[in-house]
C-alpha cells in the first residue's frame, strides 16, 4: 500500500471516527476506516485510502488478519466504542502483534467499565459519583423501591451491541416507579441487567468532560475539557453541541484518577455540576477508546490522534494550530432535534440558544472538502422519512 507513512485503521468510521480522519489525513497520514452499516454517511468520505465493511465479528477478525496480510507495516489502531474496546479485550494477543495500540491492562479497562466495580472503587477512593442500585431481576425493583429518590436514570449495565441494535437510547430519565417497571419491561429482553442511578440536578450545559491521552508511562501526552451545550435525547444522551471551556478542577481530577490507576492510552471522564450545591459528580468514565465529541479538541489545537500517532509511532509530525479557538463542534441531526425539545419545553429562549451557538463553528457531517458524507447524510434523512 503506497505512503510512507504508517497507517492508521479506524474501528469504525461512525461515531468518533470521522473526526479521527479529519484529525491525521490532513498531515499525510493513511487512514483505512472499517464499518459496519451499508448506508453510513461516513462510509462516502473520500478521505480514506481504503474503507472496509464487514458483518459481525468472525467477518471483522478474517478482515483484519486480510489487511495485515496487505500492509508492510505494523498499522496504528484507533477504536471508537465500547464494543471494540471488548473486541480488543477478547483478542489481545492478535491485536498486540499486529498492530500499535494502547490500552491499560485488562484488570484496569474492567474496573473503568463495569459500573459495580467501579462505584465500589469510587466509594473507597473518595470519588464523588451518584448513588446507584442494579437490576438483575424484576424483583430486585421491589427491594429499592423504598429507598429511590425521584427522578432518577435507567442505562444498561453494559451497552451491548444488542442495545444499540435495538435503537434503546443510552439512558432513560425517570420520574417515578411506575416509569421505572413500564422501561424496565421494554429493555429487559435486550438486557436484563440495568443500572438505576441518582438524578443530579441541572441542564445539559451542566455537563463537563476531560478527554486525555496518557503514555506507556502513565504521563499525560494530552489532555482538553469542554462542556456540552445541548445532548440528544436531551438530559441523558450524547454530544448535540460542545465547546471548550477551562476547567482546572476537572482536569486535575480526571489526571488523579487516571494516575492512580496507571492509565494508559485514550481515556476520558464525564461529570456534572449540581445545580445546587455546585459539585461535580463523576457520572461516566469512557476507557480504550476515543470519545464522541474528540474533534472538538482537534479544532482547537489540541490533535490527539495525532498526538497518540506520533508517540505511538515515534514520528514528529508538527501540528497545525488554528488560526483561532473557541470553536463549536456540532451534530447536525442531534442539535436538530434536541433545540425542538429544549424550545418546546421551555428550557431555553430563542435568544439564549443563539447566544449559545456564537461563533465559530465545524460540524460532524458538513465538511466542504469531503462533501459526499453530507450528501450521505441527506439520503439517509430522506430514506427514513419515506419508510414512514
């Protein structure tokens, strides 16, 4: 394959892996992007040198041993969500042998992700996380019934790809336990064990995150917080709208927990402020993988996937600074939609939203130098309107 450079293989083109594309071609660097879905937006971009679909997991494992079998080169490997950073944890050994990669160990990527163990270690460490109870059973409704506090959030205790498959959104928002038995009925059949935690008051912009890059080393390479204007669904989705923001306190806590666990690799926290004691709750780690929103960091001078390429690679490539920060990074249908809600229910004016989206701004899809995922994403609109 021609460059000479080492390429990077993106687990996959959705999600954050676009962005990680638009963070490395523009200094050279080969880019192969797997995915899944026939009619992705993202599988139009002309950015890649190659781009490779597959189906279930045998079909991805023949894939990767395939593109291997093609490269002269060990390739650099991104990965993108939960499933993948399972992917890597199932087929270590493979993945280490064949391709650059960070991730902390095993026993570190378990505790990150599994919401028991971790809530166990956040309580022992002194860490501030929203009080919680597990659904492993219908029954286990009627032992915490008494001791809920209202409203409260209903996620899975590990988003499978069945969840996702079956269009559940990443979490419910709560307001009493007849809501509680009416959702826990609809998503127990896709995934029985639930996780219910404690609602901390306030809005999306509530929201704070700090997303790192650590070495081998356990230094942290690289590190950005930002906070999110609007989610979808609004109050307990992903990224609508972001924008950087400074926030010692957040990056000084995620670095200490990070540390302390011996972090290496992507790595991000997620935390709120209460609305009324002002305290930031830790409400979600995301481990191995980059997180959603990543480009924000990248348009305002802070590339991580170029940062983990050069490290990772040994290469010193030099980054391109904007000519100006404070960039927004937007997701064109999530904002859509969640600015209805947040209009419909009164949770902001006409005049506070565009307040909120001034300036500059770069978008998920809308890229002028690669317009066919734009175009991919209108024809994706159109089929669903008229399958309705």
């Amino acid at each position: 394959m021609p460059g000479e450079l080492t390429p990077v293989v993106v687990l996959d083109l959705n999600f954050a892996g676009y962005g990680i594309v638009r963070s490395l071609v523009p200094y050279g660097i080969p880019v192969i992007g797997f995915y899944t879905q026939r009619n992705l937006p993202e599988a139009r971009t002309r950015l890649c040198i190659k781009k490779i679909r597959y189906q279930g997991e045998s079909d991805l494992i023949e894939k990767l041993h395939q593109l291997i079998d093609e490269l002269d080169t060990r390739p650099v490997l991104i990965l993108t969500t939960d499933y993948y950073v399972s992917f890597f944890l199932e087929n270590r050994k493979f993945i280490e042998e064949n391709f650059l990669i960070q991730l902390p160990s095993n026993d570190v990527v378990n505790l990150l992700l599994d919401k028991v163990q971790f809530s166990e270690y956040a309580e022992k460490n002194n860490i501030l996380i929203p009080r919680c109870d597990l659904l492993f059973k219908e029954e286990d409704l009627d032992r915490i019934d008494e001791k809920l506090d209202f409203p409260v959030v209903l996620k899975p205790y590990n988003r499978t790809t069945r969840w996702t498959e079956a269009r559940f959104p990443k979490a419910y928002q709560l307001s009493d336990m007849d809501d509680v038995r009416r959702v826990y009925r609809e998503v127990s059949a896709i995934e029985p064990r639930l996780l219910l935690q404690e609602w901390i008051p306030g809005k999306d912009s509530n929201l704070h995150y700090c997303l790192t890059y650590f070495t081998a080393e356990n230094d942290c390479l690289a590190s950005f917080t930002g906070i999110k204007i609007r989610q979808w669904p609004v109050g307990t989705g992903s990224t609508a709208t972001t924008a950087p923001i400074e926030n010692p306190y957040v990056l000084e806590k995620t670095c200490e927990i990070f540390k302390a666990l011996d972090y290496q690799g992507f790595g991000s926290i997620e935390y709120k402020r209460h609305e009324n004691n002002g305290k930031y709750y830790l409400i979600e780690p995301t481990v191995g993988r980059l997180n959603q929103q990543e480009y924000v960091a990248t348009i305002n001078g802070i590339n991580m996937p170029l940062r983990c390429y050069n490290y990772i690679t040994g290469s010193d490539i030099e980054e391109i600074l904007p000519p100006r920060k404070n960039i927004l990074y937007i997701d064109e249908p999530a904002e859509i939609v969640s600015t209805w809600v947040h209009f419909k229910k009164r949770i902001i004016s006409p005049k506070e939203y565009f307040r909120s989206v001034k300036g500059r701004i770069r978008y998920r899809y809308g890229n002028i130098k690669d317009p066919g995922v734009f175009l991919g994403l209108l024809l994706k609109a159109v089929a669903i309107i008229f399958k309705k």
